[in-house]
C-alpha cells in the first residue's frame, strides 16, 4: 500500500468513526434539555425521570463490552448498523411513553443500548487497528473530538427545534438524523479480527482476555477512576441545565452551556492525543480529574451569573471526555489492539457504573434537598480520588501469554 493510500484510509476510517460519535453523542447529550418537559408532559416527578435516564447510562455501559466482543469477532460494521437502527427507533418512540417503565424501555434499554453499541468501544478499536501505535494518541483524540463537535452541533440544534416545533417532534428528528450515521458502517466493516491476517497478534477469547485483564492491578485502578468520569459526566449532561435553571437563568442558557461544554472539549480532546505522544497517559489522567475538582470548587462558590455559568461550562469542557483518549491508549498498551474493543469495553461499562449514579442521585439530591450542593461536594471529593488512584499505575505493555499458558497458570 502507497503512502498516499494509507493516509486516505486513514482520514476515511477517522472520518466515519468521528461523524458516527458526533451523531451518536451529540443525540445522547442533548437529551437533558428535554427533561423538564417530560416531567411535565408525563407528571411523574424528577426522581422518576432521572431514573430511566440513570438506567440508560447503566445499559449504555452493559451493552459496550458484549458490544466490543461482537466487533472483535465479527466486524465493527455489523455491530454499528444494528446499535443506530435501535438508537433512532427508542428516540422516536420516547415521546409515546407516559410511565416510568415505558421511559426506561424507550431511553433506557433501546436508544441507550444501540447509542452503546455504536459508541466508543467499538469506534475507537476500529480507529486503532488500522493505525500504527505511533499515531494511535492523536487518532483517539480526533474521534473523541468528533464526539464534542456533535454535542457542541447537536446541543443548540435540539434547543432550537424545541421552541420551533415542540418537544416530542424535535426528539424524533435527532432520532432519524442518527441514522445518517449507517454509511460509516460500510467504511468500518472490515476491521474486526477478519481483517486482521496479516497481524501479528490475534484476538483470544472474550472471557479469557477479561479475566487476564482484571488480574492487572493497572488495569483496575484504570476503570475506579473512569468510574469517577462517568459519574461526573452525567450529571452535567442530564442535569446541567437544571441547575442553570435553578441559579434563575432562562432556559436557553443550558443549551448553550451544552454547546460549550462539546465546543471546549474538541481543543480538549485533540490536545490531551497530542499530549500523549509527550506524557504519560497517566500523569495526564490525574491532572484533568485534578482540574475538574478544583473547577467545580470555583464553581460553588462563584456568583452564578451568565458568564460564570459559561466559564465554568469551557473549563468543564475542556476536561469532559478527554480522559477517554488517554484511557483506551492505557488499554492498548497494556494488552495491544487485538481484544481493544471487548477490554475497552469492559472498562466503559465502570464508566457508566458511575454515569447511572451520577445521573440519578443529581436527581435524588435536589428532591431531598432542594439543592444541588451535595451533588457537588461528592463530585469534588470523587475527583480528588480519582486523581490519585492513577497515580500507582504502570504503564509498561504487559508481557504476552498465550491462551495455554494462561491456562495453565
């Protein structure tokens, strides 16, 4: 293969997995500017609603490594066209549920599972079995960033078609848009482990890669902190807005502080996979939970006007999902690219561990409390430990070993 052809597969493959999580999370982050209309549209309460959203973030989490294992096995392409065809079809039909159970069904289980099996497991380990391990750090970094662009498109699109034609219509459309997704499923197709004969490492079995995994102290330590990311994340997406509302700020402001957050997070994104090539992942991870605590301290005790809100929303931004480039670059290099989308998997559903608590006790605490305070002093203190349980990890490739000897041991 020329040069020139290698680097247009490799722009083509970036392209169709960054468009697909820009569609994917951009829909999926927008979700919260819609809550207090279903709290009012379905009369059952916030703790209620926050809870079929807690569950999709738990389902979204469950689905990723069976999600991962499948596009180990099989292909990522398969694996996307069925997540996105389930992702449009539980948005279109949220709308028409009017319980709890209908919104955990519709939100939780459908546009939640397929949103997981189209999310970063199988898009980032179909990224990086096509590229070197020199130029793995920035191609993370530019899918995740197609991950902000979209919230950063979608976040104010969402906002705008809620005032234009209503709640219900406006989350059917951003239900069909994911499906402009599906031809990034023909790109993709051939990066599962068919695809990878002339590899030098090949794929062992689901199981057996997990529980090799798990026995590396790294690897555990790894997923406790992305824990921490999830429950962080989540809460901003479902309840962000609330909060804003609830500082006395007009509604529009959360889409905004939305559209920053994504807008903020491409610079983070992209700048955290260039740092990669000069820093240890690592030391990288500690310093962004490090920041996201010392931001949200700033936060609690700053005036809650417009531009604070907006500030606060860049810093937060700037730290989103940019652990997600480093943290798949750790899975990568303790275990190489070969199980990338079942291991990655795996550490993706600790993340959503922590989104469905996250995204339910933001709701929980403002019921029981009439305030998000509380929310706020467990985010600091969780990013503080999070911070430092990298600090221990080793970042050395682990030995290889084969599935007989692992066996045997």
């Amino acid at each position: 293969m020329s040069d020139a052809t290698r680097r247009t597969a490799f722009w083509l493959v970036l392209l169709a997995a960054a468009g697909t999580f820009a569609l994917t999370m951009g829909s999926r982050q927008s979700m919260g500017l819609f809550l207090p209309a279903l709290n009012t549209s379905t009369g059952l309460g916030l703790g209620s609603i926050s809870l079929a959203f807690a569950f999709g973030q738990l389902w979204w989490g469950l689905t990723q490594p069976f999600a991962g294992a499948m596009a180990d096995r099989y292909g990522a392409g398969r694996v996307l066209v069925v997540g996105l065809a389930l992702m449009a079809l539980g948005t279109v039909l949220t709308p028409f549920m009017t319980t709890t159970l209908g919104l955990i069904f519709a939100i939780g289980v459908l546009a939640a599972g397929g949103s997981g099996m189209a999310g970063p497991a199988v898009l980032m380990s179909a990224s990086m079995r096509m590229i070197e391990p020199a130029r793995r750090g920035i191609a993370t970094g530019i899918v995740n960033a197609g991950g902000s662009f979209g919230q950063f498109a979608t976040a104010p699109i969402a906002a705008a078609l809620i005032v234009g034609m209503g709640w219900a219509s406006a989350m059917q459309v951003l239900g069909v848009m994911v499906l402009l997704c599906l031809p990034a499923a023909w790109v993709l197709r051939g990066t599962g482990a068919r695809a990878e004969g002339a590899a030098a490492q090949k794929p062992v079995g689901a199981g057996h890669a997990v529980r090799e995994a798990l026995r590396n102290p790294s690897y555990v330590l790894l997923a406790a902190g992305f824990f921490v990311c999830g429950f962080h994340v989540a809460f901003l997406a479902v309840h962000l807005p609330g909060v804003i509302e609830a500082c006395g700020l007009p509604t529009q402001w959360g889409g905004w502080a939305l559209a920053i957050i994504g807008l903020f997070n491409i610079a983070g994104s992209l700048a955290v996979g260039w740092a990669m090539g000069r820093w240890r992942s690592k030391s990288l991870l500690a310093f962004i939970y490090a920041v996201r605590g010392l931001a949200v301290l700033a936060f609690l005790f700053a005036p809650k006007t417009g531009t604070v809100v907006l500030l606060f929303a860049a810093v937060m931004g700037l730290s989103y999902l940019s652990t997600v480039p480093p943290t798949a670059g750790l899975v990568a290099k303790f275990f190489g690219p070969a199980n990338m989308a079942t291991l990655f998997g795996v550490v993706m559903l600790t993340h959503q561990v922590g989104a469905f608590f996250g995204s339910w006790l933001g709701g929980k605490v403002y019921e029981w409390t009439g305030a998000y305070d509380w929310f706020w002093y467990m985010d600091v203190v969780l990013a503080a430990g999070a911070a430092l349980v990298h600090l221990p990890i080793r970042e050395a490739p682990l030995p290889a070993r084969s599935p007989a000897a692992a066996a045997a041991a």
